[in-house]
C-alpha cells in the first residue's frame, strides 16, 4: 500500500484553509431507498445533511436508491419526497432515480473490467451462507472470503465481484473521528453485478456520488462498515473522495431498531397522534446539537447553529410519548 493511504484527508478537502483561495461551497444528499415510509432516523439523516450542506451555502441533492429491484417503488419515493418537502427539505437539483442510471453503471463496470478488478461468482445463497459460519464483520456483515477469486472472466452476464486491493482504508469521519478498517474483514470483494441483471448496491452509490460531485456522504452507522469498500471503489474509478459522517442510530424508546416499526414512526402517523411538523423539525434540531432543548421551529432556523462538533455520535431513542399507541 502506498503512503498515501495511511496519511489523512481532510474531510472532502474543505475544512481546511486553502491558500489558493476560499474551497467552493460542499455538496450533501440524502440517498434514500423508495421501499417504505421515512421514519425519525432518515429524517434525522437527511436534516442532518442538508443543514452539513446548507451551512456554509452549498447545495442539497436528493438521490433515490432504487436499483433493489421489486421492492422499490416510484409512488413510495414520490410519498418521500413529499415528506421531505414538509419538512422544508427540497433537493436543488432534479432528483436522480438509479433506476435511469443503468449505461452508467455499465460503464464502470467495463472500466474496472478493463483493469481486470473484476470476476464472475459464482456461489449461490446457500454456498455464502455455508462459508460464513465464522469470522463476521463488526456488525453483523458476513465478508465475501473471495471462493470465485481465480475464475476466469466469462462475460458481463455473471454476477461480477471487484477485487479488493489487500490492506486497510482510512478516511475522517466528522462524527467518529479518524477511521481505519480492512474492507476485505468487513465486506470481503464487494458484489457489483448480480446474477438477475441487477446493479449492487455499492457501484451505484460511488459511481452516483462521484457524477453528482458530492463532497459529503452523511448517513447512520449502520453502513460505516461498508465505507472503506467504497473508498477502495472510488479509487479504483479514479473518483474523489467525500467526506463521511455517520451518524447514531434513532431506536425505538426501548432501544429496538426502528425497521419493523417504521411506519409507526413516519410523519403521517406522528401527526395522526398528534405530533406536529414543526415540533419534529425541533426535535430531530435537538438531537444534532443546534438547540439546548427541543422546541418547535422550522429547519432554516437551525442553520446557523449546525456544527459537525455539537453532534452526538451515540444512539438516540424516539420520545416516549411519541412511541405511544405506535
Ligand atoms: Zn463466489
């Protein structure tokens, strides 16, 4: 590895004084997958990008993240969008759906097929499952242990998995600090290509942030192990780096993980028990450190109090109240 990789980079290489002249303003999205209602921790995420980009007078993207295939849905997007919109959330740009980015994809895929990062899986489900009995990535991820690494190229008709170079990615992280990790313990070589002719998950992402010029990834914790991966990636496709925060995730008042109970925990169904607009925005404030207590407010006026410094890295459970009659 060279020593460049070991050396770190400032956060999307604005935060720090550049001779040359003041950086130009960031650019943050919200990248959401259209498969259900927005509960308080994307919106907690997307608040949080947009005030990360707002601040210091950049521009906000909304990305919808519908490569997944059945489970995606335009009308939940829609219903997304229309949130956020409450919310006072609203992308500068047209929103990018991943769906329409397929000759994109394609094209990184031949790329990196062009500098042989690229081989064909073979393994099933079940062969995956089998061979992951030990060791598991930090959360719970079981990495790819590279079974397929000496098959020979058969086309793009396969699923397809890039090559990892071997060693450990660091990046800053502007909630967790100074990060380092080995993707190949975590993920193992990442699949970009499925079988069924769908894009992965990972490819999309970088390749989408790298064409939209994102200059800051903000997202929850769950996926900060897949972030050096996707370092490796865009080093791979010659794109910059963003910077990343990751953020606590918000959990049912008993600590439970929002999934199953999302919807319970959407705008629509907080306004039907009661719980306005503006005092969400004041909550979800709160939690990123803008306000001393919650209190009702709209998202411009957290703006001037947004600092990465202020934002707790930790776990935030929903008010009681709130949970109430979900
Ligand atoms: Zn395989």
């Amino acid at each position: 590895m060279g020593e460049e990789n070991t050396i770190a980079q400032p956060p999307g290489g604005r935060n720090t004084p550049c001779e040359d002249g003041p950086m130009p303003p960031p650019t943050g999205r919200f990248a959401p997958s259209p498969t259900g209602v927005l509960h308080l921790g994307n919106l907690r995420t997307a608040l949080a990008s947009w005030l990360s980009a707002k601040a210091p007078g950049g521009r906000w993207l909304v990305r919808m993240e519908d490569v997944d295939g059945p489970r995606c849905r335009r009308d939940l997007g829609d219903q997304q969008l229309r949130d956020l919109a409450a919310l006072g959330l609203e992308s500068d740009l047209p929103v990018m759906w991943q769906s329409d980015r397929g000759g994109a994809y394609r094209a990184a895929l031949e790329r990196l097929h062009g500098d042989d990062r690229l081989y064909p899986c073979a393994c099933t489900r079940k062969d995956l499952q089998l061979l992951a009995s030990a060791p598991h990535g930090d959360e719970g991820l079981r990495p790819y242990p590279g079974r397929c690494r000496q098959h020979s190229w058969e086309g793009f008709e396969r699923a397809l998995r890039f090559r990892l170079p071997r060693g450990s990615a660091n990046w800053v992280d502007l909630v967790l600090g100074p990060q380092l990790d080995d993707p190949e313990v975590l993920t193992g070589d990442p699949l970009l290509f499925r079988r069924d002719g769908c894009f992965a998950y990972h490819l999309a992402v970088v390749v989408d942030d790298g064409a939209q010029g994102v200059t800051e990834v903000v997202r929850g914790s769950d996926l900060r192990s897949v972030t050096a991966t996707q370092v490796r990636l865009q080093e791979a496709l010659g794109l910059p780096r963003p910077a990343y925060a990751h953020l606590g995730l918000v959990t049912a008042s008993d600590g439970a993980r929002l999934g199953k109970r999302a919807g319970a925990l959407g705008l629509e169904a907080l306004k039907a028990r009661g719980v306005g607009l503006p005092e969400i925005v004041g909550w979800l404030g709160w939690s990123l450190g803008c306000l001393e207590a919650p209190m009702a407010c709209a998202a411009p006026d957290l703006v001037p109090n947004f600092n990465w410094a202020k934002v707790p890295p930790g776990e935030l459970p929903v008010p009681l109240a709130w949970c109430e009659g979900a």
